[in-house]
C-alpha cells in the first residue's frame, strides 16, 4: 500500500519545468471501448468525466508538464465541480474528438471545458467543465506554481 507522504516530509527538488503553459486548448482521439458502454451500446454517462482527465493530463503533456512530475513537487489537483452536458449519445467503436480547453487560472484553482465531437461529422456530443483545486499533499489549499499561468497572464 502506498502512502502519501506529509507535505514537511517531501523534499522538494528542483524539476524541470516550463516558465509557463503556451498552449490553452488540445484535442485527443477517443474510440470508445465496449466495456464503456450499456446494454445498447451507448456510452454510459460516467465515462465522460474519465476521458475529461484523459484531456486534461494530455493537455499538461503538451505544455511540458506531467501530473506525475507535478505530484513530485508536491502540487496535487482535486476535482472540486464537474459539470457535463449530454447532448447526443456517443456510441461503441465510434471515431471521436475531445477538445480540452484551459479557461481560466487563478491562485488556487484551474478551471477547463470540454467539447466531445463525433469525428465522422463534427457533430457535437457532450459539453463538460470542471474546476480543480491546487492543494498540497495533505489537501490543504495551496498557492498555484507560477507555471501553470499561460504567457498571456
């Protein structure tokens, strides 16, 4: 069992990241599995919120920065709200596109939101958000590294 150590316990060296995030938006492919579906095919409802972090860990990717290397330092992200609107019904096997978008960064929180398309048509399927704390390794809300702000800010 691994345990997370205490935050006066972590040492915390030097990593290697970015001065700050340059790019705020990012699209993965997502083609839905069969154990992700109900009786009908149809995606189940709860999968969404697992391909929004599979974005949002792919948008970090591509901006320089791994959820593991963040955890190293000792920045941890919780999902404090989550919203998601079903629009149409994404089905097994399908071809899909799930753009994630960083909207807004504040001291301690990151917000995003989501836009799942079918691939074939462009056709939009789902909208979604979510807000995440920045907290320690305890869970204490911490200061956001300045970092994860974009150039712009």
């Amino acid at each position: 069992m691994r345990v997370k150590p205490r935050t006066d316990e972590i040492q915390m060296k030097p990593m290697d990241f970015p001065d700050c995030t340059k790019i705020p938006s990012h699209t993965i492919e997502v083609v839905p599995r069969y154990a992700e579906t109900d009786q009908s095919g149809v995606i189940h409802h709860t999968v969404y919120p697992v391909w929004f972090e599979m974005a949002r860990t792919e948008l970090l990717r591509v901006n320089g920065l791994a959820y593991s290397d963040l955890e190293k330092a000792g920045v941890y992200f919780v999902v404090a709200e989550l919203t998601c609107k079903y629009k149409r019904p994404a089905f097994y096997d399908e071809a899909l596109e799930l753009t994630a978008t960083c909207t807004k960064i504040t001291s301690a929180r990151v917000e995003h939101t989501y836009v799942l398309k079918r691939k074939s048509t462009g056709v939009i399927l789902v909208e979604g958000t979510t807000i995440l704390a920045c907290v320690d390794a305890d869970g204490k809300v911490r200061r956001m590294p300045e970092f994860m702000y974009p150039a712009e800010q």
